[in-house]
C-alpha cells in the first residue's frame, strides 16, 4: 500500500515539475498512437461500413476473422514485424527497425481489427434503418459508406476511442520494434517497464498514473469537443 | 491513402540522425547506472549520439546477426567468440569487468555465507532445495549460472528452482518476492530499489568474475552499420577518458566496474 501513495506523490512530482523527460515520453506516447489511430481509421472504419452494407460470398469469414483479429498478441505482432524490418528481412533497406515509424506500423495492425469490428457492429444497426432509405434514393456504393460513417459518427467515436485505449497502453510489440531507445522511441508503457526492472516501484507507479490522466484527457476531450451525451442521437 | 503513408514513412526515415550508432547492451549494464555517465561523456568528446538497446546478451547477439545494431557490449565470452568467429563483428575487446555476487533472504536457510566458494555456495543450496530464481532468458547472467551449475556436477530442476525469463531486475522483484536465492551482477543489486529482505550472502570467488566485451558489428555482412563510429566509440572505450570515469563510478561508495582495457593500439 506504502508503494501506491509513494506512487501517487511521484505522479504529482513530475507533473508539477514538468519534468522535461515525462514531457517528452508523453509527447512521444500521444505522437505515436494518435499516427497509429488515425491511419488505421483511414484503414478501419470504412472497411467496417463496407462490411455492413455489403453482401459477398465471404462476407461471414472476413467478420468471423476480423473478430478473432481483434484478439491479436501484440508481443506476437511486434515479433513479427520486427522480422519484416529487421536489416536481413524483407523491408530492412527502408531502416524503419528502432524507430517511432516501426512502433506506428506495429500498433496500426494490433488496433485496425478492433476499430474495423466495433464499426461493423455499429453500421450493421445503422444500415438496417438506413437501408430502405438509401436504396431508394439509388445512391452509389461510396456515397452510402460515406452517410453512414457521416451520420454514425458517434459510434465510430467509441470504436476509436477504444483503438486508443488499446495502443496507449501496448507494451509488448513496442518494446520490441521500437527498443525502448532513451529520446528516440522511449515512450510511457515501456519506460514503466524500464523503471519496474529497475525496482523503483513509486517511479513506476508514477509513470503509470500519468499514463492513466493522459488516457482520461484524450477521452474527456473528445467527448466535450464532440458534445456526446448532450444532444441528438447521431 | 497509400501515397499518404509512404510520404510519412520516408519522413519519419530521414529523421533518423547521421551521427546516430545503435549500441546493443545488457540489462546488467543498463541497470548498473553507468551509461548515465558514460554516454553524455561520449557525446561530449566525440560527438557520436549513442542509442542503447538493452537487451538480454542472446538477445544483443541475434541484432548483431541481424545487422540492426552497429556494436554489441554483452558478457558472455565463449558466444562472444563464436560471434567473432562466424564473421558477425570484427574483433572482440575486452572493456572492464565487475562481478557476480549470490543474493538470497536475510536468514540464509542454506548458510551460503559460509561457503568458501561459488560452488559450494550452489551445492548447499540445491541440497537445501531452497527457492532458486533463474533468469532463464539466456543472457550473460544465466549463462554464467549454467556453467556454475554444471561445473558443480548439478543440473538444478524441481520445484526449488524456478526459471523466470525475466531481465535482472524483473528476476530480482521475483527473488525478493519469493525470498528465493538469485545470482546477480554486482551493480545492477546496488542500484535496485526493491531489496525488501533479500541481502548480498556471497561474493568474490573469482570464478564469479564478469568480463564485458565491445564487438562493432561487421560491415561486410551488413553494409549499412555505422562502421566507422563503432571504432570510433572502441577507440574511446579504451581510452584514459573511459578509463577514469569506469574506475570512478561508485554507488554507496562501492566501485562497481574495474576497467582492463589493453591501451588502443597506436595509429
């Protein structure tokens, strides 16, 4: 219990200090998951939609895979890719290994089946109301995923927000591509690893809590700049 | 999309720094504080921004293998040499060595403080069958725990024995949650935090002496290691610069590092 409220003292310490180099490891934290949310959004929520509102013969088995995906060890994905861009693999020209590059490409494709299910989830509701409406109206293809991802925005929301909540907290695939490098790829999840091995549990501790207010602020200003839970029902 | 992401990948690869050398070292290394001091001073008179990634020994030989490191620093002799001998770097040089020491609960149940050497300490705890954490993740550490064991006739298994497959200092939390026995490097114990009833038991036995050595990664296998500043950054670990600052470091007012670098050959 000591080690808690020791952890809590250190949280407040570093934030109040501003601490340079939690200003930095948070920076790089936020820096390489908003890059990985908003490329596997790009990637997620659109292919979610089209799942939704389109039938093919394969359609149950890209779902089905798609919801096991979402399960994906992150250690096994950050293996993975470290083989892909390790210099005697097949991308090692590009010398992404040990960079935040790596760690974005790595955490993109831990959170896209996350985002992508929770979308068709949502847009499979939504087409159903939708469908009568946009059939008669004989919309294209593109036009109907683009009203739905418009008007189901808030749900696309939460399927964001949990992609973040995945990636911020990863630890496993991005020790291993990024390498933990102090001022190059260091962020909040794998200094705390650092600082346990360390068995300096408070800095730890404190590191954690940061992670966890960084975490809360990102939500809280999405859903205040979003006005969620506050108006309509889109 | 596509044209989106490449334009950012290649952003993000040209960000990479052109006097930038990738340094794959121990976590005993890490943990012992040391780089604290060395890499600013590295910085200062060479200019050389070195990057650490810390790695357990198998671990930091594999990136060199691979070519994603420009130079290793590990502890593990007889792989070091096999490493060297297979073309993967250019020569192996001996920096500077600390050593092992035995840590176990306060009490000592298995009386390991009164062995007089590293062997017998081991034998009276497997005869004890008293809680033994192993890092198990074939580092520098562990190897050296193997040939301990094996030069004492004992392969250790059982429940009393518990390999982890951890890092130093995540296997230290264990043994101090366990009140297990733990073989440890000497700095990476001073530096930890998380002592709670464990204590040093048994030191100096000069089998448990810990050579670390700096290996560039070979050019000729992998064209694109910083060749040049990993000599360089030989050049400079083997100087009087490195020399006094390794000598220099204490913690509790304890020396941690003994520097045995043979003086840079001239030219």
């Amino acid at each position: 219990m000591g080690d808690i409220w020791a952890g809590i003292a250190a949280a407040f310490r570093l934030i109040i200090t501003a601490d340079a180099d939690l200003v930095e490891i948070s920076l790089r934290s936020l820096q390489v998951t908003l890059s990985a949310l908003v490329i596997a959004c790009a990637i997620a929520l659109p292919l979610g939609t089209f799942l939704a509102i389109q039938r093919f013969r394969y359609r149950r088995t890209v779902i089905a895979v798609l919801n096991a995906l979402m399960g994906l060890p992150p250690v096994v994905v950050g293996l993975i890719v470290y083989i892909l861009l390790s210099r005697s693999g097949p991308f090692g020209v590009l010398g992404l290994l040990f960079t935040p590059t790596a760690m974005i490409i790595a955490q993109v494709i831990i959170i896209t089946p996350l985002i992508a299910s929770v979308t068709h989830q949502a847009m499979r509701d939504l087409w159903a109301e939708y469908h009568d409406l946009l059939i008669s109206l004989n919309t294209g293809k593109l036009q109907r995923v683009g009203t739905l991802i418009l008007d189901g925005r808030r749900s696309l929301l939460t399927a964001a927000l949990a992609g973040f909540g995945r990636a911020i907290g990863e630890v496993g695939a991005i020790m291993i591509v990024g390498g933990n490098i102090e001022h190059q790829t260091r962020v909040l999840t794998t200094a705390i690893a650092l600082e346990t091995g360390r068995g300096d549990f408070a800095l730890a501790l404190g590191l954690g809590f940061v992670l966890i207010a960084l975490a809360l602020a990102v939500n809280l200003a999405t859903h205040y700049l979003g006005r969620t839970e506050s108006e309509g029902r889109w | 999309m596509k044209l989106l992401l490449a334009i950012f990948l290649s952003c993000c690869a040209t960000l990479a720094q052109a006097d930038a050398l990738k340094l794959a070292v121990t976590t005993s290394f890490q943990n012992s504080g040391l780089a604290e001091v060395l890499l600013p001073a590295i910085a200062e008179d060479t200019g050389i921004d070195v990057q650490l990634l810390v790695v357990g020994t198998g671990q930091a030989l594999r990136l060199g293998e691979a070519g994603d490191v420009d130079a290793i620093l590990v502890h593990s002799k007889a792989a070091e040499d096999a490493f060297v001998a297979a073309g993967y770097g250019t020569g192996r040089t001996e920096i500077m060595y600390n050593d092992f020491v035995l840590i176990g609960p306060e009490d000592d149940p298995a009386d390991i403080s009164a062995a007089d050497t590293a062997g017998a300490a081991l034998r009276a705890i497997a005869e004890l069958q008293a809680p033994f954490v192993s890092r198990g993740d074939d580092s520098g550490t562990h190897r050296k725990e193997v040939s301990l064991w094996s030069g004492i006739g004992i392969d250790p298994g059982g429940d009393w024995y518990r390999p982890v497959g951890a890092g130093m200092g995540a296997a230290l939390n264990t043994a101090s949650g366990m009140g297990a026995y733990i073989l440890a490097d000497r700095a990476s114990w001073l530096n930890f935090a998380n002592k709670g009833d464990l204590a040093l038991l048994f030191s100096g036995d000069p089998v448990l002496f810990n050579q670390y050595a700096y290996i560039p990664v070979s050019p000729e296998r992998h064209p694109s290691v910083a060749h040049d500043l990993a000599l360089q950054l030989k050049g400079w670990l083997t100087g009087p610069r490195a020399q006094e600052l390794i000598d220099g470091y204490t913690i509790d007012g304890q020396q941690l590092f003994t520097f045995n670098a043979a003086p840079a050959a001239p030219g």
